[in-house]
C-alpha cells in the first residue's frame, strides 16, 4: 500500500484526497496534514462577514468526516524526499507528497487562517468581524486587486451609507486582469459612493497596525481599515525541496 501524504486541507487538497481514493480503490494509505479541523471556500468568507444572511450553503465542512481519511492536526516545519516532520514532534514518511499548503493575504491575516482551531471558533471570529463592520462609519481598503475590489463591491452593495475609501498603489484597479476589468470596477464602485485613489502608496506597516499613513507623510482617518496587497504562499517548510512543474 502506497503512503501519501497531503498538506494542507483547502480546496486543492480535499480535489487531491477524492481522487487518490476514487482511482486508489482502497490501495493508498492518505495522511492530511491540516492544523485546521475544517476545510473552507475562500471565495465566500468576504460575504460571510459582511452579508452573512445571504450565504444560503455551508462554506465550511469539518475535514475528516468530509473526506474519511486520518488528519493530524500540526503544521509542517520540515519537507524532505521521504518524510515531513512536524510542529507536534511528529515526523511521517510517505511514497509521495501532494503539496497544496494555500497562501495568505498580507496584512488581511484573518481572511485564510492556518492556525489551530475549530469550525465554531471560525465561525465565533467572522460574527466578531462582523461586529466591528456594522459599527464603522468610515472604511478603507488598502489595495485594489480582486480581494481589494470583491470586498469593496460587498460593501458599497450591503453598507451603501458607510464611507469607502480604496487606496491603490497602481494607477488603476485589478493591475492583474485587462484595462477593461479594471475600469469596470473603477465606475461601479465610483457609481456606488466609493472613492478611489488610484497612484496612492500607503504605509502597509503601519496600515497593518491600524493607521494610514499617505506618501506624503500625512494621515487620512478611517474607523476600520482593511489591507489586502498580495497573497503569500505558505510554503517556507520547503525551503529549495519544493520542485514545482
């Protein structure tokens, strides 16, 4: 019986597992290696929080129910030819790994969480998220790609009397995707209250703190500040092991 071994328990992860069992036809012995105990849809956590009452489906499901495999619940430090060791002292061997460990959203830690805990201190965390959202007069956005503008869009449509401010570094929105992308968002989120300041470099530091720091060195003021510039691989276990093709 071959051992594999998965790390990392998000949607790649879980595709990963039912298709080893589906053509293993029970002669793959799978480890999940998740901290998490559930697996979550990343791109409905932003409604999740901010429109809670229109998710009509679970965007999260507890893992080994779900996929019927035995998970350990650490985190990899360690990636070799044979064996991960983990954060617990653990160490397993496999025949082959599947390494879809997911990513992070710089200063936005709490959108994709990688750490210890349990599906009702998930759900616990948005509620408080929440919270905070209802009770904010002014927001801003620090970043204009797609998590930047998708969040934005969920509050100019949910919050339309709140203040919105997105500060974006680039001259235009959604850099990544066509002109087109960009300018359509640019007018529905402007048609919609929003102000965009586009050529707008923040202190991400301190925007991560909760401050908003222009390129001038002036201060702009917002009750709640939302920071979403990039997403991070969390694959520093790796180290140069990881082989990409």
């Amino acid at each position: 019986m071959k051992k594999v071994v998965v790390i990392g328990g998000g949607i790649a992860g879980a595709a990963a597992i039912k298709e080893l069992k589906k053509r293993g036809k029970g002669a793959v012995d799978i480890t999940l290696v998740e901290p998490k105990e559930y697996s979550e849809l990343p791109f409905g956590i932003l409604r999740a929080f901010v429109a809670p009452q229109a998710i009509k489906r679970p965007i999260r499901k507890r893992l080994e129910p779900w996929l019927g495999v035995k998970q350990v619940r650490s985190r990899v430090t360690k990636l070799s030819d044979e064996s991960v060791e983990l954060e617990n002292g653990e160490r397993i061997e496999f025949d082959a790994a599947i390494v879809p460990p997911g990513s992070a959203v710089r200063g936005f830690d709490w959108l994709k969480r990688s750490d210890e805990h349990s599906e009702a201190e998930r759900e616990e965390q948005l509620v408080e998220a929440g919270v905070r959202l209802k009770a904010a007069n002014s927001i801003a956005i620090v970043g204009g790609g797609p998590i930047g503008v998708e969040l934005a869009g969920e509050l100019v449509t949910n919050f339309p009397e709140k203040k919105l401010t997105v500060y974006q570094g680039a001259d235009r929105l959604l850099p990544a995707l066509s002109e087109g992308a960009g300018k359509k968002a640019y007018e529905f989120l402007s048609s919609r209250g929003a102000a965009i300041r586009l050529g707008e470099k923040i202190d991400i530091d301190a925007a991560i703190q909760g401050k908003l720091v222009l390129h001038d060195g002036s201060a702009a003021e917002a009750d709640l500040i939302y920071v979403a510039v990039g997403v991070e691989p969390r694959t520093s276990f790796a180290g140069e092991s990881l082989v990409t093709t």
